[in-house]
C-alpha cells in the first residue's frame, strides 16, 4: 500500500463510521449491502466466494447452456462505485455475539455495529441414506460444475460401451418443484442435442431422464393447470415421470425406492428440498425456525437482539403468526432492500418499520421454448410468448446491479447460440498435470 | 445402443476402411484430420480432454479476458458433421508399434492402419531446481484456469495485508519471447483494471510485473525494431523489463537469480521455451531431434516407419539437411493437412510428396491495443490498426473449423467488455463442499 499522504483514498475516511458486517453474497446480502450504498455507514460483506452467483439459471451451468461466468458476478466488481461497501474473501469461523465479533477462517475479526446474516440455504437430503454424498445437488457453482462433467463423461463412457453391448444411461432428478422440472427438461434436451450434433453413438432411445417425486403432481406451488402442462411439456422432451415415489437409498451408481425397485444410475440430481445453511443460527442462540432458518421479528431482526440481522433463505420471515415467507429470490431483494433501509433507521435512532413481502409470482421454465408463471393474483401464464415477455422482466428485476445489458446480451447470444455452444468436461482439464 | 436393423447408422459401414488413430487433438490433429473427413477412411482421434483449446489465447483466459469456453471446442462438435471421424476421451498407455496397436489407459485397445503422433509440446524447465512445481507454464486450460486464480487471489490477499503494513506483489514473468510478452503485458493490464474497478484497497504502484529474460532483448526471432518496440508498449502498460538474467531455482513464494538476488513473488509464469510431450518417442523408438521431437522424412513419417507419423509440436520437420520447421500453429496446421493427403495417397498406392513450409509470419501482441508481426517477407507491421487487421485475419486461419462466426462474435464481444467482465476465483468453487 502507497504510503504518500497525496493520494489518500477516500476509504480512509470511512473508518468512525457504524461498521455492518454482511455475511454472504446472494441475492440478500447483496441487496442489503446495494441499500446501504453511499449511505453513512462502512460495511463489509463477507463470501466464500469472491462471486455473487445467479442462483436462478444454475441448471443452465450444468447443462451446458451458459458458462460459469455467464452466472457469477465478482462481488467486487458490483460495488466498484460505493466507496464504503468493501469485500473480504473468507468463511466465517465463528460469530461472537457478546463482544460483536466475527472471526474469519483466516483468524482476523471483524468488529461490527450491526451483523446481517444472509447465508442462504443449500440441499435438505432428509437424512437419506447416501444421498448428500452420491447425489448432485444444485445450489453453488461447483455443483453445477460437478453435474456437467458427470452427464458429459457418462455419454463419453457409454459411446465406448456401446460398441459392445447395448447401453442404457439413466439420469434419476428427484424433486417435482421448479428446480427439479427445470433441471430435467434442460438434462434431455442437452443428451438430444449432444447424440445429434456430436457424432455419438448413442441413440437418444439409450438415455433415460427420469424425474420422480413422492407428491402425486409437479410444481405443488402452482395450480394444477400448470402442474399438467409442464407434464405434458416435459414429456414431450423425453422426460419419464413418475409420482408417489419415495427414494430409500442413493448409491454410488444406484438409486433404490421404497417399494424395492432399485435403479442404475449415472447420475442422480437432488433437487428435493432446502435447508437454511451454516452454523450461525448456533452461535447466534437464534430461535430455530421452520428448515433450520433463523426466526426474525417484523423487521428482519434476531428475536432478542437488537443488532443481529437475518434475511433471505436463511431466516423465517412472519408473514403471519404462523405463516413464513417462501424461500425465494425476490423475497431475499426485498428483504435484504428492508434490512438495510431499518439498519439506517436505527442509526438515526427513528423507529423500525415491519417487512411486507410484495408477492411477484413465480416461475418455472420447461426446456428453452416453454415456461410456467404463477402470477401474483393467481393467474397462469404458459407457453413460449408470454414465457419470453415474463422471463426478460422476471431477469431484468432480479439481475439488479451494474452490466445488465452485459449480462442480457451474453444471455440472449448463449441461448441461440446454445446448440453449437461448447459441451466441456473441464473437471478433467483441472486435474490434469 | 438401439438394436434395431432399421436405423443403423451410417458409421457401421466404415468398419471395413483403413483405420488411421490420431493421437492428439491439437492444432496438428485436428488439421489431419479434418483432411481426413469423409474420405475413404475410418479415424480416431484420442485425446486426454474432449475439447481442443486455442493455445494462442489461454494468456486470455489467464488473464481474465476470455472464458474457457471462448478457446475450448469440443472434438467431437467440431466433426459433427463427418460420419467417418471419431473422438476417444483416453489417455495413451503404450504404442505397440510391432503389432500397430495403441493401448489406452481404460485398457481398451486400438488397432492401427495409419498412426498420427499429434501430441504437441509442453513447457520445456531445463532442469532449474524447482521451475516444474511451483511455476505456472501457460501450455492447457488447467494451467490457464490456476494463473488466473493465483493472480486474484493474491490481489484479495494483498488487500487484506494492506490494512495493517505496506504491501508489494510480485509478478514474474520468466521468457521474453511471444507467450512473455503477451503474458505480461495482459496481465499488468488486468491488475491495473482489477484495482481501478474492484474497490481494492491496493494502488498500482504496490503490483510489480516483472518480465525476464537471459536475451538482450525481448521477441528474438522478430527484427530488432520489433523488439524496441514492444519494450516501450509493455513499459508503457506498467511492465519492468531486465535482460541478461539467468534463473537458478524457483521457490514456493520466490524466484532467484545466479547474481544471488531473490525476489519473494505471488506467482512466477514461466514462458521460457517448450519441448515436445509425452513418451511415446521412447515406444515408438524414434529419432530423437531437437527439443525433444521425433525426427520425421520429408513426407512426416517417421525416419524407417512406413505407416507412423509426427506432426505438429511434436515432430521436427527438415526444412533442409540442418533446419528444422519452428514450433508454430501454422506449421500444425500445414503439416496436419499434408500428412493427412500423404495417408491417402499411400492407401491409393501413390508416391508422398515432400512437406513444404509456407511461412505465415509471426505476430505478438502487448496488451489490448497494439502487437507487432513479422510478415512472411521480413517486413515488420507494429500497433492498432495493423494489427487489428492482422489479427481478424489470423484468428480466421487459425480456428479453421465450423462455427467461426460465433466465435468472432464471442471473441470481439468479450473484447471490448473484458474491462467490466468477471474476474472469477473458480478453483475456489471447485474445491468448496
């Protein structure tokens, strides 16, 4: 660091400012920080990651649809024009909540006025046996990563096979709800596009993508129109689906049900559920709430506390006395947006005001051509036109900081581009000498 | 596989032609065999990726200025469209030159008619005392991806230093030849860009560039006019240049030279020359020629072989009784294409001609707005316009398979968006649970 007196940068300035330590990089934390931007408080987000991941397409990463960085934004970069938003690249050891402290993996603490907590949430495997080890789940980039390379070395391995003996590949998704639809419908349209333009062997009838859940329809946070329509899409793409499934076991190369059937597997994709992430809430002495998330009061505080924050997937946001806010995207922005607005408040010693959580409606895309929305009032959106019109603004909405152009034409050109767009196994070049 | 008689595809018929196994998917393999491409032969191509990366520009990808997937295209995408070419995603075990079998690591084995040995070069150390393991060559994507990585995290690192003591980082950059040059100069620009646009608390001045060679002067085979100026154009992006020194060891986090300096570095590039890679010189008990290449005939066989082959990086093909053709793409590209017309006059029982290189020129580039090339004829061509042009026309040469559009697109797109483009850490969300 330059030690001329000159050049003094304005972060210095910064330091007898309330200092707000934010742990995590999603779509909460990240709207709590772009809240508090410019403002007169110095804040600190920490991630595992020196990337915000655009947790919305992830399907796209593993199904080589986009790259990794069509999906990952530096945390860093998103902030380059707030002065007093700053960045460390570390996990988060321990919260001392008494003295205000947060110990980071490199043993340097952070002293904090104010903590927000947003640490998201990762895959609930129920405690089925073999399934957090064998299966993929589809919550951080590295997963994403993992299922691509998996699905891509499986049809390498199978073209060999296939010389021999005849082959069947299957891929099992668990989980009806939209990441598992999604993940489905995109996983048989990439084996389709892969045997056609590849020169592979295989023939599409070889593959089988197989989506089970233990509910008796998909989606069963839409009305069933949508339930129906998205089965029908789906099969239309070649996915088999199959209800009142209940998954026993996951193996290595096996998938096993409650009713005994046993199915070989090259991959198997959980997409089953969610769990707040982390340890924090024990630190914190957090109340647990429902899926281990934090159980905040009205305004987005740890009940009993009155400078710990949680928002986001890893809280349990009232929205009644016994009604939570969904895990989704846009309640982690408005959230994160509130967070940081009662963060000022408090500084200026005004009164907090309570979360109201603005439903936007949901979605869930069925292959490149077909999504389903569920609109805020209730209403149904299908099939490509309103699909493309939802999916745009949806984007636009959530994307939310600096480059959106950027990222919407490198968007719109993979799309197209897609079909002739590169299938890499690049595990395999890291592990390469 | 399908076991039905009705839709047998094409490929079944081509078990009856002359089989030719090309080993290595590079710039050489993949000119032979795209000469090959439905011809009246069945080919293999094996490679340990299964995907062919544009070497030219990984100090791109290194840099944070190209994605992977901008310089990766998959083997098999790029001969979607020849029945007769096929793609094996192995490693060579042996060659078995007696009874013209290739032996893959998966134990499977490959019967020859015609064997191409396209195996390309790898970062030559010279023996140096610690050069191979913890220096970063720039010859795969792997070593791109893990250059890349060190630089940012080292930035994140310096970052957190910074607060409590002056901090200075040292890029070595080892060879002052084209990869040297464009190594160096990329990446003082991108650390200046990463520290102008990301909120780091570093100042350029605490990021040093160091570029070395034991050469009086940078780019030795361009005129000296051409080494003149590329000096002030790196200079001039920040880069320190010293000439004359000779690297006795590397170290984990230092380099040191024979006047007994030492330098601490976060990273040492080294660029300092190449050899040819693999063992399959030894198994084929070829001639060894220099750097390491199997010494070929005039027509690219092997001296005393009539039906094994070298191309590319891996073969030193006469230019006369005492020259030998330098390691260059165009050099693969022609020499892959030749040797794949000598195959199919052999199979025609028709004499080889001799191989003849037609010299392309040469061409380095220094940052993101000037380069210098030496013209076919001698002629020197230095800064934006030239090169710009040069470039277009080169890269056109030089990628020479299908979907040349959408990579333009994608190279001129990320070109001018590199400033706000992702400087990811990925290795980081490899290694992550």
């Amino acid at each position: 660091m330059a030690t001329s007196t000159s050049s003094t940068p304005a972060y210095r300035d910064l330091t007898r400012l309330p200092h707000v330590v934010i742990i995590g990089g999603g779509f909460a934390g990240i709207a709590t920080a772009r809240g508090l931007a410019n403002q007169h408080v110095r804040v600190t987000i920490v991630d595992k990651h020196n990337f915000h991941t655009f947790l919305p397409l992830l399907y796209q990463v593993a199904t080589a649809g986009l790259e990794p960085a069509d999906v990952a934004y530096p945390i860093r970069t998103i902030f380059g024009n707030a002065d007093n938003i700053g960045f460390r690249h570390a996990r988060v050891s321990v919260v001392d909540h008494s003295r205000n402290l947060v110990v980071l993996d490199d043993d340097t603490e952070l002293a904090y006025d104010h903590l927000v907590v947003a640490t998201g949430a990762t895959a609930a495997f129920f405690g089925i046996p073999g399934a957090s080890k064998y299966s993929l789940p589809l919550y951080s980039l590295a997963d994403a990563r993992k299922l691509r390379n998996r699905l891509l070395l499986a049809l390498e391995r199978a073209d060999v096979e296939s010389e021999q003996a005849s082959v069947t590949l299957n891929f099992v998704v668990v989980g009806g709800g939209p990441t598992g639809v999604e993940t489905s419908g995109a996983l048989s349209e990439l084996i389709r596009i892969a045997i056609k333009r590849d020169g592979l062997r295989l023939e599409a009838s070889d593959v089988r993508v197989l989506l089970v859940d233990l509910a008796p329809r998909l989606l069963t946070a839409f009305p069933e129109s949508a339930s129906r329509y998205a089965k029908k899409e789906l099969e239309e793409l070649g996915v088999e689906i199959q209800f009142g499934r209940s998954v026993v076991e996951v193996e290595e190369n096996a998938i096993r049900f409650s009713d005994g059937e046993r199915i070989e597997t090259a991959a198997v994709v959980w997409a089953a559920g969610v769990t707040a992430s982390g340890t924090l809430s024990h630190d914190l002495q957090a109340s647990p709430g429902p899926g281990g998330r934090a159980r905040v009061t009205a305004d987005l505080r740890l009940v009993e506390s009155v400078n710990v924050w949680a928002v986001g997937d890893a809280a349990a946001v009232p929205i009644n006395d016994s009604e939570f806010c969904p895990q989704l995207a846009p309640v982690a922005i408005q959230s994160g947006r509130h967070c940081a607005a009662q963060i000022l408040r408090v500084l200026d010693a005004k009164e907090t005001v309570p979360f109201r959580y603005r439903n936007k409606g949901i979605m869930a895309t069925i292959g490149r051509h077909a999504a389903v929305a569920k609109l805020p009032r209730g209403g149904v959106i299908k099939g490509t036109a309103g699909w493309l019109a939802w999916l745009g603004l949806h984007l636009w909405y959530l994307v939310g900081f600096r480059n959106k152009i950027r990222v919407m034409i490198n968007w719109t050109w993979r799309y197209f581009d897609w079909p002739s767009g590169p299938r890499l196994i690049v595990a395999d070049a890291e592990t390469a000498e």
